[in-house]
C-alpha cells in the first residue's frame, strides 16, 4: 500500500481497523512502521497516524494522542503510543500514564533512530549536529524551509544555523536517491554532511513488544 506524505501531514490516516493491537503514531513514522509490519508479519497490529506536521507543533501532540486514544480505546485490547517525548516536555508521558497507554523510551525519533543508548553517548559531545531521517528528508522544504522561513528569507540561515556544523542524516534504509537529497540539504545549510545508517533500531524493538 502507497501512501502519500502529504496526506499523512494535513489528514492523519487509520488503516485496517479491527486488529486486536492499535499503534497512535506520529505520521512521520508511517512509512518504517508499515514497512515493519510487512517484514515481521504483524497482521494483528493497526495503524492510525496522527498529522506528521505535530512535529513542528509538539504542543499540539498530547492532546491529539488522548483523543485518539479515547476515539480508538474500546476497539482494542492494547493501545500503543509511537511517540517519544518528542517537545512535550514529559506532558505526554504523563498523559500516556493517565491513560494506561504505553509510548516509545527517549526524547524523539532521532534518539530511538540511533537507539536511546548511543543517542545519549554521543549527545555528550555531539551538540553541533543536525538531524534528518528519511522523513524529513523527503519533506525538507515541509517541515525545515517553510516552517523557519527560509524560503521567504534565506539570509536567516546564519541565524537559525551559524551554530550548527553537520548536518546528521539518519538513514532508515539504504536508498543512493535518498542520500543524495540528504547532501543537497547539507549543503543549502551550509553545513557539512554525515550519514549513519540506524535502520529502524529502538522503533522495532518497541513495536516487537506489541
């Protein structure tokens, strides 16, 4: 099934209602986790995205998880959360434990990407890094560009970015296009370019768990 980011981004989208398991998920992961689906066979699991655009509006995520939570919560037996703290400033962990829903360990997808534990290794020295995943990759302009207004006024680059020295781009899967696109969004920050291939690493050990 082909499913458009755009839509992911303005709609959000339930898919294959009836499983015994719901995963709420940011739209942002819809991709890794329906291609997890088809690799470990999980046919018991739904899959509901909430708008991928929360991302640059984490405020609005606790309150859209606890609807959808209350919406989907008696066509389930078990209810699971595919975010991290993701700018909640822990007020979706909490929501999540009112709720008795659990939710992904770390503070966003770029740490479960990397994997909690190596994420907080290289935080220690690693402050000059910026983040893509495959996600943000294909929605540069989305989700970078246009929200900071750099498409409007470039010249705030300096501002937004003079701090900055790479640009850290985790690789969910190995796709050369992909890639590319990560070194031209590098180099329209001004900022050199590293890829880490992470795979899907702490998002499949959680989701396993489900």
């Amino acid at each position: 099934m082909h499913i458009e980011d755009n839509v992911l981004a303005q709609d959000g989208l339930t898919l294959q209602n009836g499983g015994k398991s719901l995963i709420i998920a940011c739209g942002a992961l819809a991709r890794e986790i329906l291609a997890l689906k088809d690799i470990n066979g999980w046919d018991h699991i739904d899959l509901t995205c909430l708008p991928a655009i929360y991302h640059v509006y984490p405020e609005k995520i606790t309150g859209a998880v606890e609807d959808a939570v209350l919406k989907h919560r008696s066509d389930y037996a078990r209810i699971f959360i595919a975010y991290a703290d993701c700018g909640t400033g822990g007020l979706l962990q909490a929501k999540c434990a009112e709720l008795g829903v659990e939710m992904i360990e770390g503070p966003h997808c770029y740490s479960f990407f990397e994997g909690n534990e190596t994420f907080a290794e290289i935080s220690e020295t690693e402050f000059t890094a910026f983040y893509l995943t495959d996600f943000l990759v294909r929605q540069f302009d989305a989700f970078v560009i246009k929200p900071m207004g750099l498409d409007r006024h470039p010249e705030l680059r300096d501002m937004y970015f003079g701090n900055y020295e790479k640009l850290v781009y985790q690789a969910q899967t190995d796709d050369p296009d992909l890639t590319e696109k990560a070194k031209v969004c590098a180099d329209r920050l001004g900022l050199a370019f590293e890829r880490r291939f992470t795979g899907y690493s702490d998002l499949q050990t959680s989701l396993a768990d489900v």
